[in-house]
C-alpha cells in the first residue's frame, strides 16, 4: 500500500499534464482503538500497527501534494456489503438462530454501505472542496451490541451467547479487528460539505442489503 501509492504519486507529480485530484483509501485504523472518544478528521493518531499503516500510506502522497494535485485520504470504515467483508462472516451465525453479541458488546464500530461509499468516491473526484483527510463513515456509529441485537431482529432470530475475544480470533482471524477494535469514527467534513447519506443508519442498511440479497436469491 505505501510503496504502491509512493510509486503512483511520484509518477504523476512528474507529468507534463498532471491529473487534479489524487484520491486514495485509507482506513479508521488511523485513530485507533480509542473506546467511546468520538474522532472527526483533526483527531490524532492512534497507536498500533493499523495506525502506523494508515500514517504511512496518507504520507505515501506527498509528492503528489507537493506538485499541487488535490489529494484526498478516504479513512474507510467497516463497509457493509453481503458480497464481502466482514458482513457475511456476521450474517451466518445470525441466520443459524446462533447469534452472539461480540466480546463486551460495548466496540464501537463505523460503518458504511457500499453504495455510499462509491457516491463518496465520485464526489471526491467532482469536487475541488474535498482535500485532505475524509472520513468515509456514515453518520451514526453503534455499539456492536447495537449492531447485533438490530441483525437479530430484522433476521427474526435471537441473541444466542456473548462471544469473548479469544473464540473471535480463533474463527475469524483477521476479520476480529473488525468487531473488536472500537474506533467511533464520524464524518465530520462530509457532513461540512453537505453529503447526503443514502444509508444514514444502521437498520435502514441492513434492511437494504439483506433485502437486496433476497431478490437475487
């Protein structure tokens, strides 16, 4: 990720004919795991090795900065989407009448749909305003009790078991981070800018996808 867009920056700030805008991805793991502190765009740097990634890999740009091409930094959430990520790995168990709420339940996580992140990206590139660091989360983060206790009703199922940390791990990998780290991240210059979410809210975006996956079914 950071040699990849140092190469990248490096080979279009040398152009005769320089593009206007640089938008790359980032992630929340900037921040950190930072409990329940709600963290907008002028936050500081978390600690630990996804925030010395996401450091890094924003800093990979700036020879594109330099020779003045807009760069925005899109610090992605968790996007939801039942066609990858974490979200399928979530349903399953729900589906089985076997979900749990994660660890203490009380991680925050930022999330976003898919499609809001594409209308993000376009709006990016569209608009001279957007620069810098973007947190690309919708609105309202919740709480992964919040989380599962909505996917369980929608689902009509019941909350089976809390699950520690050690059995998310073990099944998931590097998917855990996802569900574990707490990262209460809000889209602060989106919202500066006036960006419409199409999925503001948690259970809207639930009821999209799940629905959306039982009309292809």
């Amino acid at each position: 990720r950071v040699e990849g867009t140092r190469l990248l920056a490096r080979t279009l700030a040398g152009l005769d004919r320089r593009p206007a805008a640089l938008v790359m991805a980032s992630g929340i793991g900037y921040y950190g795991d930072r409990a329940a502190e709600e963290l907008t765009e002028a936050s500081s740097l978390g600690s630990g090795f996804l925030a010395e990634v996401a450091r890094d890999w924003e800093a990979a740009a700036d020879a594109a900065r330099s020779a003045n091409i807009r760069v925005v930094a899109l610090r992605i959430g968790q996007v939801l989407s039942l066609r990858g990520g974490a979200l399928p790995l979530l349903v399953r168990p729900f589906r089985l009448g076997l979900g749990p709420i994660f660890a203490s339940g009380e991680q925050y996580w930022s999330w976003i749909t898919l499609d809001d992140v594409l209308a993000v990206i376009t709006r990016s590139i569209a608009s001279s305003d957007m620069t810098g660091p973007v947190n690309t989360t919708a609105p309202v983060p919740v709480t992964m009790a919040d989380f599962a206790g909505t996917l369980a009703r929608l689902l009509e199922r019941p909350l089976f078991a809390r699950l520690p940390a050690w059995t998310l791990k073990a099944g998931l990998g590097d998917m855990a981070e996802a569900v574990l780290t707490s990262t209460r991240a809000v889209p602060d210059r989106l919202r500066t800018l006036g960006f419409t979410f199409r999925h503001p809210r948690i259970e809207g975006a639930l009821r999209w996808e799940l629905g959306t996956l039982a009309s292809r079914s």
